[in-house]
C-alpha cells in the first residue's frame, strides 16, 4: 500500500475514534458514585475496552473487503460500550437505586421523558438515560470504525513486505506478524486520540445532547494534527521492515 | 475530577536526578543486552525499572495541576505513544542498516510524538498546565525506554527482528502495554493529595516497577537461567521496595489512636 495512503487512513482514523469518544457518555469519579450521569470510569478505560473488542472482531475479519474489517470493528467496539452501559445501568437502578436521569435536559431528546423530577437534589444526573446509551453506541461505532481503518490501513502496508507477512509457529498456532503490529499500532492510535479528545472534553461528557458537545470541532482538529504526525512515525515501520 | 488540581508544589526530589537514572540507567540497560545471555537482559530489565521510577516522578509533576481527566488517561497515552515509537524506531534502525540506532531512535520519537500531542493540546485545546510539554515529552521517553527494556529483557536482544518475533507476534506487547502503564501510574494516582510525599511515590514506583520485572522473567522463560534471574532478582527487590514504602507510610500517617474509631452506630 502507498505510504501516503497509510497516513491518509490513518488520520481519517484518529479523527474518527476522537469523534467517537466526545458521544461516549463519560462520567467520570462523580459517576462512580452516582452523582452525575454517565459510566463511571474515565475515558481511557471506556476507550480500553471497546477498542480493544473492536481490534479484536476487526482483526477476525483480516483478509475480508475492507468494509466487512470496518463493519466487524465498528459491531465489537458498539457491543463492549453497549454491555458496559447496560449492566452499568443495572447497577445504577438496582444496585445504588437511582432512576437514570440526566440534569443537562429538560426532556430526554430521544424519549421526550421528564428528566427534572427524577434527578436526585444536588447531583448532576444519575445512571445511563436512553439519549445517552443511543449516543455512546454512536460514539462505539465511529470508535469501531476508526480502529478498523487503522488496522486495515497498516495490516495491508505491512502484508506486502515478506518478513512481517511469514507466519511464525508458536505452541502449534501460526501467528502473523503484520496482524500483530498492526493491531498494536492501531490500538496506540485509539489510546492516544482517546486522550486528546478527553482532554478536549475535560474529563466528562454525557453524549451528543451535553453543551461540551460543542467543543468537538476542537477535539477533531487536535485528533486530526496528532494522528498525521503518528501517520508519519509509523511510515517508518512500513520502510524498514523487520529484518 | 482529580483530586490532586493545584499542582506545582515543592517535590523532595530533583527532576534532574531521577530523568538521569531513567535515561542513563535505561539506556545502558538496553544497549548492553546482547553483550551476555544472562546479566544482559538482566540489566535490560533494570534499566526498564529505572525509567518507570522516572516516568512515575514525571507523570506525578504533569498531573499534578489536574488534568481533568484522571491519571490513568496521560498513562495509556503515554506508553502507547512509546509502543507505536519504539516499534517505528526499532524499524527504522533496520533502514539505516544498524540496529544499534533502533532504540535511542524509538525514545526520540516516542518524546516528539509526545511533544506534538501536548503541544495540541496546549495550543489547539487550550489547556493550562505550565509543564505540559516538557512533562509529557518526559513522560513518553520514559515509557519508551521502559517498554524497550522489558522487550529486550524477554527477546535478548535489541533488533527489530529479535523483538518482533518474541515480543510483538507473541502477543506480549500487549500485556507489556497494559503492565508499563499499571507500573507507571499508579504510584503517583495512589499517593496523590495533599500530603503526598515524592520521596514516598517512587518508592511505590520502585515497588511496581520492581513486580513488573518478576512478571517479564516469567515472560522471559521461567525455567531458562535469563528468565529465572530476572523473576528473582525481581522478586527480591520488590519485596524491599514495598517494605521501604510500607514503612514510609506507616511513618506518615496519622494514627487513629488521636481519635480512636469511629463509634459504632448505637453509640451515637
């Protein structure tokens, strides 16, 4: 594959995963115990598990057209955020006790849902509301997406080159070696975008209804500038080769 | 979020000193790994704790301004830019023909990748922490020479094809990410306040730095003689460096004897 085209995919990558994660409704410690709403952990840790489900359903579809390799990233990150949402839910509900709740809204958007008489005084929102469990399985699936291309884009540069595209044996299973740089890489690229766009939200976000919302085209630019410069580092991966 | 926001207060322990035993210790560490099968990737996985104990005094300068976003998060980040710039250096040492370039080529991207996202991150963001980029560049040097030296320690080697065989295609790059991380964060996320003590964090640095060199010699090869050093020598340093932190946290705490416990609910 073209150099150039690497990075290319790359970027568009790192923009799309930086994206994702501004849907993602991440609560942060208030969350944790339940005086915001939201998943309470820290977008590092959403980010851990959905991108490495979506590498890992990517990276089952290797050698498949490249919109099945995205599809598979995109359906493995959705279903890692979406369980993690849910049974956060249960434990939010039957757990802590709270009715999932957010104070950002008046209605939910999506269900039209009095918000207001269900958040508890002096907290921010409490659980997993409807708006925000449809915007993080967004957030999963341009998150999923955007691992995937980056897979793809550095699986299909690293194939061509005869020392990384040798399968090596161990305890009697062929392992490639391009899956597995590529797969590291890509997972680099989702942790580091992961970050800048959590920097860029400032820790916590609800999803697409939360005014930090706003702030995406900020998050995007610095998601784009970081993932050209990583496009480029790993350009270096591609023209020297392993042996 | 973080407790810690304010940041910038004094630190017992000079910036310099500890960013000199994580380069210097690191480095020497990792370049001398294939000069002896045994003390070689000993010492590779020496010079790896030695940058964990300067990416943790790091990390505890950055984030102690608060970055909004816990801890943890400049943690992953950082030694996913070391895996992505030790991968690319190590691969371009290869392109220059010596693999002796590989791996101070790895630190110096893994540190100007670092820098270009902090300086995103100051310019186009607009966070306010006066450290950032110097800290983060710190920062992601640092998990770069750690995660070479605990590859180094398992392959026994520093080329790319050695490291690519053992390390990436087996799938311990991963739990070498995953561990670096633990080993790198969690020292300053666990004593951050108020009342933390440096000194006191990098003695829990050494401690996880020090479990995290056990586990590589399990990796390594337990019942190898490369594999075996470095899981005991692991094992036996952790121990002291717990003990060290252990002792220094009993020494600081405040004793609950000034108050006695909390009463019981029906004394109330």
């Amino acid at each position: 594959m073209d150099p150039l085209l690497m990075i290319g995919a790359v970027t568009v990558a790192g923009v799309l995963i930086g994206g994702g994660v501004h849907f993602l409704p991440v609560g942060g410690a208030p969350a944790a115990i339940a005086t915001a709403t939201g998943v309470g952990t820290g977008t590092a840790m959403l980010a851990a598990g959905s991108a490495m489900t979506g590498l890992i359903t990517a990276a089952a579809m290797t050698g498949e057209p490249l919109w099945l390799i995205l599809a598979g990233g995109a359906v493995g990150s959705m279903l890692m955020i979406g369980i993690t949402m849910m049974v956060g839910n249960w434990v939010y509900v039957w757990g802590v006790g709270t009715v999932p709740a957010s104070a950002k809204v008046e209605t939910d958007p999506i269900t039209k849902y009095n918000q207001e008489k269900y958040v508890s005084p002096g907290t921010e929102g409490h659980g997993i509301p409807t708006v925000c469990f449809v915007s993080g399985i967004i957030g999963g699936l341009l998150g999923g997406i955007g691992g995937g291309l980056a897979y793809w884009a550095m699986y299909q540069s690293l194939i061509g080159i005869a020392s990384y595209a040798t399968p090596l044996k161990y305890a009697g299973v062929e392992l490639v070696p391009a899956a597995m740089v590529a797969g590291i890489f890509a997972l680099g690229l989702f942790f580091v975008n992961a970050v800048i766009a959590s920097y860029n939200i400032g820790g916590t976000i609800e999803g697409f209804h939360d005014p930090k919302f706003k702030r995406i085209p900020k998050g995007a630019l610095a998601c784009l500038i970081a993932s050209l410069v990583t496009g480029l580092i790993g350009v270096l991966l591609i023209q020297g080769g392993a042996f | 979020m973080s407790v810690a926001a304010g940041g910038g207060g004094e630190s017992g322990v000079d910036p310099k000193m500890t960013a000199g035993i994580g380069i210097i210790g690191g480095l020497i560490g990792v370049y001398l790994t294939p000069y002896h099968p045994v003390l070689g990737p000993l010492l590779a996985s020496l010079g790896a704790v030695c940058a964990i104990i300067w990416g943790a005094d790091a990390i505890a300068r950055v984030a102690s301004y608060g970055l909004g976003t816990g801890v943890p998060s400049i943690g992953y980040m950082s030694v996913a830019v070391g895996a992505i710039g030790v991968l690319a250096g190590l691969a371009g040492g290869v392109m220059l023909g010596n693999a002796l370039f590989g791996p101070i080529m790895g630190v110096i991207l893994s540190a100007i990748l670092g820098g270009v996202i902090a300086i995103v991150g100051k310019k186009v963001i607009g966070m306010k922490i006066p450290v950032l980029v110097t800290g983060t560049m710190e920062l992601t040097a640092a998990s770069a020479i750690s995660v070479l030296g605990f590859s180094a320690a398992i392959a026994g080697g520093i080329g790319m094809e050695a490291i690519a065989t053992s390390v990436v295609t087996t799938g311990f790059i991963g739990l070498l990410f995953i561990m670096n991380t633990m080993a790198i964060q969690h020292p300053f996320n666990a004593c951050l306040g108020p009342q933390e003590n440096r000194v006191r964090t990098l003695k829990l640095a050494a401690s996880t730095g020090f479990i995290s060199m056990a586990v590589v010699g399990i990796l390594g090869g337990l019942f190898t003689s490369k594999g075996a050093a470095i899981t005991i020598i692991g094992a036996i340093a952790w121990f002291i460096a717990m003990r060290m932190f252990l002792k220094a946290s009993k020494e600081e705490a405040a004793s609950v004897a000034w108050s006695g416990m909390w009463p019981k609910e029906e004394e109330l």
